[in-house]
C-alpha cells in the first residue's frame, strides 16, 4: 500500500482506517444494498449516521447541552458572511482580531453588512504573533468578538482565549478544531471547514449557543439563517451526507486514539519534532512565527535562500513528501500536522530536514 506523506494544508491527510472503512462501505451500507450516499437523508439510517456524528462530537468536546451542533455547507467562507448577517445589528459594531489573512477575509465580508472595528491586528511584522490578552480593545456593547484561533498561513496559533464577559466570542477553528482539548463554554459560536481536522471539504460543522440562535435577525434568507438549521438538526435541506458520514468516522476514530487529550499529546511530539530541527539549525531553517505563538498545525518556515527553498520542495517530493510549499502568498515552506497526519511523517520529514542541512548547509 503506498501512501503519501502527506503535509497538504488542506484539504489534508485523513486516517488511513477511515478511508479504509469507507471503502468497505461504499457499495452496501450495513447491508442496505446502498452506498451512504444513495440513500435518501430522511431514512432512519441516514438519520442515524448524522445524529451520530454530533453525539460523538459533543462527547470529544465536551459540548455542553445549551449548544446546537450544525453541519452546514459553502465553507467557513460563508460563515464569514453569515455571522454578521446574523448577529450584528444596527447601532453595534463587531470586533475582529486580526492575525492573518483568513481574519482578513472574514473582516472584509462584515465590513459589507455593518459597523467593525478591528480589536487588536499583529499585521505588522507579518502575523508572525499572537496578540496578548490585554491588547485586545473592544467594549461591552460590542455585537460580538472574532478571532481565528489557529492561522493557516501564518502558522500561528492561540494557546489561551478571551473571557469577553457579555461579549459572544465567536470562533474560526477550521484548522485546530479538535486538536487541542478547549472549553467550548467560553465561545458562543465556533465554525470550522471540515477538510482539515474533521473529514473531506463539502461540510463546515458549527457549534453554536441556544440564546444566539434565538437572538440572529429573522428578516434574512431562509437558509442563511441559523435558526433554520439549529430547528431542523441540519435537516432543512439535502445536507452533504457523505461528508457527515466520513466526520462520523474520523470523531470514532479520534475516540479510538484515546480522545482529543491523547490526540493533542501525540500533536505536540509531532510538532516538536520538526520546531526542533529548525532550532537546532543555526538560521539554516528560519521559523516564521515567534515561539510562543507557534502552531502545533501548521509549522511556517524558510530556507536562507529561493533558490535552496526550490531545492528543499523539489527534493522533499522525490522522496514522497507531498504539500511542503507555503501558501502562495507567503512563500516558503510549511508542513501541514492535522490529527491524522502519522507521527512516522513527522520523523520521516525530521530526517529528511537534517539531512538536507547536512548536504547543502
Ligand atoms: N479559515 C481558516 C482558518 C482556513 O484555514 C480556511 C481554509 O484553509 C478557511 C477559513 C476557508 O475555509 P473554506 O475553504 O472551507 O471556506
């Protein structure tokens, strides 16, 4: 069996007994003579599948009662628009923590529908920084806080939240939900894309509070609501049912790892492996992000050079490596460690990165 060593920023690696089971499944479901995805969604065994999903998500995350679990569609992209058309009234203003380029977009969609402010940018310096808690300016009447809690690009990543008080903080997880173990009762919503953490792209999961479904505006598109999904359980329309089942099977298969704590353990060696090549390396690999704002997802570095960088991503393909370059508009080298991705990869790509010092340093 030949497999990739896969470091895509995502759509990323998924595990590889997932892909296993679903290829077991995909022409008879459990002895429904169907794929799951020929099955009609309001069938008890659909049904069964999604509620499933969400039961193993609210146990992983320990997502207290008072919140909705939404499987909704058009990426975390959509969400940047769908948060302000929901929750950010007239007379209020939306805070934003600016700390990449994702924040970014997700800003520009609320300046379109409403008053924002920015609560705190590290822009300067390149996002190379988390800001700390008490940068962070915004006041009580603010209709909500934004912030990106891990930066795909950047390869930065928030290691303590916010409390904002009476202020709903609202969170894009796309690239560390289910990483790290988090206190879900200090967000009042959390989205995230699932192609990175949670399954194949096509789904974006959305945990949201009881009191701000109630509270989103109602004079908006039946489907941009978030009180139509929240009241139908994600079945208002056709949800992306194979997505929700390929979710169902990586939530069982983070449960079988020992859960988001042994998860976010074996994260952190994994990590380590690759931030202590570059430390090691005297200025032969240059970090992108200060230490203490490192991502335990998505390690951002470069080489002295463009042309050893070309050489480095070159190189690092010919032995199997695949999605090592930075994103295009940063440049660069990054490595992609989502949950799946094996800890035999990380080692594989600490050896290849000594190895490469060693030949051209
Ligand atoms: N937010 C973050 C942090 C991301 O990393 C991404 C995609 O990489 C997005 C948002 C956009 O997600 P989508 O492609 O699901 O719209």
């Amino acid at each position: 069996l030949k497999r990739a060593k896969n470091f895509n920023a995502g759509p990323s690696a998924l595990p590889l007994e997932v892909l296993q089971q679903a290829q077991q499944e995909i022409v008879d479901f459990k002895g429904t003579g169907m794929s799951i995805m020929e099955m009609s969604h309001r069938s008890k065994t659909y049904e069964d599948v999604h509620n499933e999903a969400q039961e193993l998500l609210r146990e992983l995350m320990g997502i207290p009662e008072n919140y909705h679990i939404l499987f909704l569609q058009g990426g975390a992209s959509l969400q940047f628009s769908m948060i302000p058309m929901n929750f950010l009234q007239r007379g209020q203003a939306a805070g934003y923590v600016l700390t990449g380029s994702w924040s970014e977009k997700a800003l520009k969609e609320a300046q379109l529908l409403g008053e924002t402010f920015i609560a705190a940018s590290t822009k300067e310096g390149n996002y190379r920084r988390i800001p700390s808690l008490d940068e962070l300016q915004y006041d009580q009447n603010a209709a909500y806080l934004h912030i990106t809690t891990n930066n795909t690009i950047f390869g930065t990543e928030w290691s303590e939240y916010p409390d904002t008080g009476n202020v709903p903080l609202i969170a894009d997880m796309s690239s560390d939900i289910l990483s790290r173990p988090i206190d879900v009762s200090k967000f009042a919503l959390i989205y995230a894309g699932a192609q990175k953490n949670l399954g194949p792209s096509g789904v974006t999961l959305v945990i949201i509070r009881d009191d701000l479904v109630e509270r989103g505006t109602q004079d908006i598109p039946t489907m941009l609501k978030y009180s139509t999904h929240a009241k139908n359980n994600s079945l208002y329309n056709t949800p992306p049912t194979f997505g929700i089942y390929m979710l169902g099977l990586v939530a069982k298969w983070v449960k079988q790892q020992g859960g988001v704590e042994a998860i976010y353990k074996r994260n952190l060696a994994k990590a380590q492996l690759i931030y202590d090549v570059i430390d090691a390396s005297n200025g032969f690999y240059l970090g992108h992000a200060e230490k203490n704002s490192r991502s335990l997802m998505n390690i951002t570095f470069r080489l002295k050079t463009e042309e050893l960088e070309k050489k480095f991503l070159e190189e690092s393909k010919q032995q199997g490596f695949v999605g090592l370059n930075g994103h295009r508009s940063v440049g660069g080298c990054r490595a992609s460690t989502y949950n799946p991705v094996p800890v035999e990869s990380c080692i594989a790509l600490k050896e290849f990165m000594e190895e490469f010092q060693k030949k051209n340093g």
